[in-house]
C-alpha cells in the first residue's frame, strides 16, 4: 500500500529584496515583541522539509505501540505484575508531561531543528538501552529488582528529553503555515506519527519471530535514521529567535485552556485502552505469551491504519475544521469504546479499535490546530509543548487508575474512558471556544507562504 499526503500549493515566491522587507515588517506580533527576520523559501524547499518531518517522525511513532505490545508479555516473563509494568510507562510519562512545555519554549529560542535532533536521538539510546536491561533480566544475570529499576531508568531518558521531537515538529510546522493551512499542516505530521504507529504492531509481530526483543532492537535503530534525516536534509537556515524575554504562556491562559483540557479528557480516554489492551486481549481470548505479539499486533495495526485514513484524506481532502474534527471525533471514539466493552470475540474487538483510530485520528489534530491558531507567532512552541503535555497526561493517569481497575474487572478501564469521552463530548458542545475555533480567519490573519521561514 502507498502512502502520501498533500502539500499545500503555494504561489511563486517575491524577489528576496522585497520579500525580506516584507517579512521584517510582519515579524512583530501583536504583544510589539519582535520575532527573528525570516527567510524566504521556495515551495519546494518546503514540499522537502515536510516530507523529511514526516518520515523522521514515523521512526518515533512506530516506538510506543511495539513497546506496548512486547512489554505486557516480556513483563510476564519477568514476573512482573500489570501494575508495576504500568509503574514503568507512568514514570516516563510524568517527566514528558512535566518537560514537554519546557523543551516546546526552548525550540522558540533555540530553533526547531536542534531540539528534535536531541528529542530523537534520546529515544534511540534509551530504547536501546531498555532492551539491553530487559534481555539481560531475561536471561537473569541480576536480581529482578535491580533489572526492573534499570528499565524505569532507562525509560526516563526518553520520558526527559523525548518530548522536544514532537513540540518542537509541531512549531516547525506552525511556522511555515498559514492559518487556513494549519489544521492540514498538523495534520500530516501527525500521520507520520499515524503510519509509525501503524506499521509499529506489524514490523514487531514479524520481527518477534527473531526473538522477543528484536523489535525494540529495530525501533532503536529507526530513530536514529530518523535523527540523520533530520541533521542531513531538513532545512532550517533561520532560527526563530526571540530578542527578548515573553511571558510563559501557562496553562490557565484562557486562549488554550479549554483545548488542553479536552486533550486531557481525550488523551487519558486513549492512553486506558492503549495500555490495558493487551492483557485485555490475553485473558479474553485465553492467549499464551508467544501469541499475543501478533493478535495485539494486528488489531493495532487496523486502529493505527483507521487513525492514518482520518488525518491523510479525511482532513486533508474534505478540509474539515478542526472544530468539527474534534466533535466527530469524539462521537466516533465512543462508539469504538461501547464495542470493545460489549465485545469478547477478535473481530469485534477489532472493528472497536477501528472506530477509536478513526475518533482518535481526528480528535488530535483538531485541539493541536485550535491551540496553535489561539496563540501568537512567537508562542507556538511553548502552545505545542502544553499541548503535548496534556495529551501525555493521560499515559500518567491511566496506570494510576486504569491499571487497578483492570485487576478488579477487566472491562472496568475502558468503562472509565467512555465516560471520558462522554464528558468531553458535553465540554466539546458547550464550550464557545469550540465554536469560535471553526471561523474563517481574517485576510489580516493569512500570511503569504513564501515569507514563512527555513
């Protein structure tokens, strides 16, 4: 199957002279701080620096669904309870959730570029580094406390530093759109993260034939291709450097607040099912350790797969708003929870996490737009680091609560997200800001393309 997704036709940039001038007049928002000169760029430069983001960022994607196919049946092997494996994924998460704003305000200062190099290559070495302690706790060469103390370690890399990949690639974006693009451009960054987590349960489930771990040993290997892709062909020739000091935009800022606290709603009624899933799957349908790689594999590979549909063609070619995306989304994902409640057969089970691909696949790129579109130019790092932080919120609460109500009735965590959604679902209609979010922007607000910056 081809994948491909739509680059947004701009017109033939200015002469460098006049464009320039023009590009210094416009850098000043509407606080007066001055942002960074930007420099012209060619629609081509730009068709290559998105291409180049969406590939680096898929290496990243297919990550977390292998590791959250293999780790359920490697921390069987282990001896490790449901909980304590919850422990080593809301450990990582707490750090993404407490760094992610952090490394979104260093990409305005620093540049995007840097600050996804370094998010990428953390989670190559921590990757590689989780798999090494697993193996040798397989092979049990230490004592169970001290390998499991290492995989929370190594886990924490990731959890520190990993966050600067996606906030900064959301900034990056956000710098070379215009607003009527915006929902679009987001859109096809997080399809590569959709096509990563797409690929990610059936590149695991052929490479678990090879043994339990090689896998996690080739997820390391694709960040870093990832991390030269972006250090050899992603051009960034001006970085978005602000002259002074700005306020931090916070999270109580009432221009992105209610979207990150549907992303919160929405992020936590993902992250239950995601991580409870696979036990799900093993004691539902009486699984041994050695078969669920490939059952749990594909299953998620047909929700990646349906998330992957929504944000390539249905955003992208039926130009839906991202109003809109998150209303339908919402209704979509809770149809696909009700199914997996009700439902004790493969197929069935399937067609849920079907539904929730698609309602999870559109609900995304809905609240990342509507909070890049409420903020200034010179705040979309630090909105795509909040943003990203209340989104990953869900990974911290859902082994609190999930997890433990899994051990009490197995169909009780995904109760718990279809509430989630149902209150989302209320806050989506009666919240003005959801409203607002879905008018035409001002011709005052659209920036021509060929200003924006390499």
């Amino acid at each position: 199957m081809a994948f491909s997704f739509k680059i947004p036709k701009m017109p033939r940039p200015p002469r460098r002279a006049d464009s320039q001038a023009q590009a210094d007049s416009a850098a000043v928002p509407l606080s007066g701080a001055p942002l960074a000169t930007t420099v012209v760029t060619t629609p081509a430069e730009r068709r290559l620096a998105f291409r180049v983001l969406f590939l680096a960022v898929l290496a990243q994607g297919m990550g977390q669904p292998i590791m959250f196919t293999i780790l359920p049946p490697v921390a069987r092997e282990l001896g490790l309870s449901e909980w304590q494996t919850g422990m080593i994924f809301m450990i990582s998460a707490v750090l993404w959730v407490a760094l992610s704003p952090y490394w979104g305000r260093l990409s305005d200062r620093w540049a995007r570029k840097p600050v996804m190099l370094i998010g990428l290559v953390a989670f190559s070495f921590s990757t590689l580094l989780f798999t090494c302690f697993v193996w040798v706790g397989l092979q049990g060469l230490y004592p169970l406390w001290v390998v499991y103390t290492l995989m929370i370690c190594s886990r924490c890399i990731f959890g520190s530093i990993g966050p600067g990949t996606p906030a900064a690639a959301q900034a990056y974006i956000a710098d070379r759109t215009t607003r009527l693009e915006r929902t679009s451009g987001v859109s096809t960054l997080a399809a590569g993260f959709g096509l990563g987590a797409m690929l990610g349960p059936g590149v695991g489930a052929s490479l678990a034939v090879l043994g339990l771990l090689a896998p996690l040993f080739a997820v390391a290997g694709l960040a870093f291709v990832g991390a030269a892709l972006i250090y050899f062909f992603l051009p960034e020739r001006t970085p978005p450097r602000v002259r002074r000091a700005l306020p931090k935009l916070k999270v109580t800022d009432l221009r992105v607040r209610p979207f990150l606290m549907f992303g919160l709603l929405t992020g936590t009624a993902q992250a239950i099912p995601i991580q409870a899933f696979t036990f799900f799957l093993m004691d539902t349908l009486n699984l041994s350790a050695q078969e669920v790689p490939q059952q749990a594999g594909v299953a998620l590979m047909c929700s990646a797969a349906s998330g992957l549909f929504a944000q390539l063609y249905l955003v992208q070619h039926l130009k839906l708003k991202a109003g809109m995306l998150m209303r339908w989304g919402t209704g979509l994902a809770i149809g696909g929870m009700v199914l997996l409640i009700v439902s004790d057969q493969l197929a069935p089970i399937t067609l849920g996490l079907v539904f929730l691909g698609l309602g999870f696949g559109m609900n995304r790129p809905g609240y990342v737009a509507a909070a890049s579109l409420a903020v200034r130019p010179d705040e979309q790092g630090a909105a795509a680091g909040l943003i990203n932080s209340a989104g990953a919120m869900g990974f911290v609460l859902a082994p609190l609560i999930g997890l433990p109500l899994y051990e009490i009735a197995p169909v009780a965590p995904f109760v718990l997200a279809l509430v989630l959604l149902g209150a989302a679902a209320v806050y989506v209609q009666v919240a003005p800001s959801f409203r607002l979010v879905d008018t035409e922007p001002r011709d005052s607000d659209t920036i021509d393309p060929s200003q924006t910056p390499v």
